[in-house]
C-alpha cells in the first residue's frame, strides 16, 4: 500500500538491448534516477525489472548505457520535464 492507502502493482519491463553493458530504469517514479533501479541481464541477453509503482500513468525510459531509449512495446510516448521523449504506461 501506498501512502493514500491504495495498493502498488508490478509491473515488469523488458529491453532488448542485446549489446548493452548496462541498462537501468529510469521515470517519474524513481525522479529519473539512473542508480534507482538497475535491470538484470537474462541468459537471451534481454534485460528485465520488476518494479512496483502506483495506479496511475507513468513516464519512463530505459537508459542504455547512458542513452535516454525509448521502450517500443510502450503504450504510448509523452515527453519528460526536460522535453525529451519518453515511454508512457497506465498501471490500474
């Protein structure tokens, strides 16, 4: 549970980024922070997370070796503080 008494949901993200040396997670849920949550390369040389944020949508991107990369399974693009293109998704 959240702080206004609603529950978080998971929610798992995926990135495709075969030749990365790193990739992490960054949004609005984590203040765009690159060292908040770091994803986990998998034997297929994807890189997933499993993150809990609360209902509601979300902005985000995937930061592939230190590149701001869109997620091309997102539900939609919008853009951050800053104007770049972001990742959008809707979490209920």
């Amino acid at each position: 549970m959240n702080v206004y008494g609603k529950p978080m949901q998971a929610v798992n993200f995926i990135c495709s980024a075969t030749e990365a040396q790193s990739v992490s997670l960054v949004g609005d849920f984590n203040d765009w922070n690159p060292r908040a949550n770091l994803m986990k390369q998998l034997d297929d040389k994807a890189w997933t997370i499993r993150v809990e944020v609360k209902h509601g949508h979300h902005r985000y991107a995937f930061m592939v070796d230190e590149v701001l990369t869109l997620d091309p399974r997102a539900m939609g693009i919008t853009r951050n503080d800053k104007g770049e293109r972001v990742s959008l998704v809707a979490v209920s």
